[in-house]
C-alpha cells in the first residue's frame, strides 16, 4: 500500500491488487512490466498471492473474503466514530457505509441485549 500510494500515486479508487502490466518481448515472449490502474479479471490472482503469502509466513491459508470479514469486525470492534466507519467502509470498497453495515454489522442477541442494557459485555465482542 505504501508503494501505490507514495510511487506510484494510486488513489482510494484504484485497486489494492492491480493487475500485473505484461509487456511483449521480441526474444522471449512476455514480461512482467509493474503494475496496471486495473483490478484483475478474476480473483485466482488475488488468492494466490494471499495464499503465498500465507505460506511464507507459516500460517494457515485464509482466502481473501475471510481477510475482509477480519477487517470488518475489527473495524466494527474498535471505530470510535462515524466518520472512522465511513472511512474503513470505503477501504473496504464499498461506496456506501450500508453496505459493511449490512454485510458485517449482525451481532448477537447476548451482545444486543448486553448494549441495550448497559452491560458491560466485554466478553461478548464477536471476533
């Protein structure tokens, strides 16, 4: 993200994961040539690189829905204000805050109750 944002000067309405730019070769076919102001044609690219990743890390492969929907309920967990939610719901790519509201925002009825009446119910955050 660094990298779009201070080199490449990528903004809230380019991808996270552009496109790789292919270039043709005269003696070896194609080449990799950065990056395209396109998101890609299907979400296989996406997942293999979360996936890499994932396994350079040692970790458990997780696709790239589950990484938003952790991003979500974190965001949802920890924004201390609307315009915090707005702004986590457009990085999410959503162009309305409905949308995460609608997509993440389901609690619990011990956590509904627990906020209606006051209650602590710290142990209830969902993760």
């Amino acid at each position: 993200m660094a990298y779009l944002d201070a080199d490449a000067f990528y903004g809230p309405d380019d991808p996270l994961f552009p496109a790789t730019a292919i270039v043709p070769q005269s003696n070896t076919g194609f080449s990799v040539d950065g990056f395209e102001r396109r998101s890609w044609k299907s979400t296989e690219p996406v997942r293999k690189i979360v996936n890499e990743a994932f396994a350079a890390a040692n970790l458990d492969a997780f696709g790239p829905h589950a990484f938003r929907h952790m991003l979500a309920r974190h965001v949802a967990k920890n924004c201390t204000s609307v315009a915090e939610l707005v702004a986590a719901s457009q990085n999410l790519g959503h162009t309305d805050v409905l949308t995460t509201l609608r997509s993440y925002g389901q609690i619990s009825r011990e956590r509904q109750r627990a906020l209606i009446t006051g209650e602590s119910g710290d142990d209830l955050l969902e993760d």
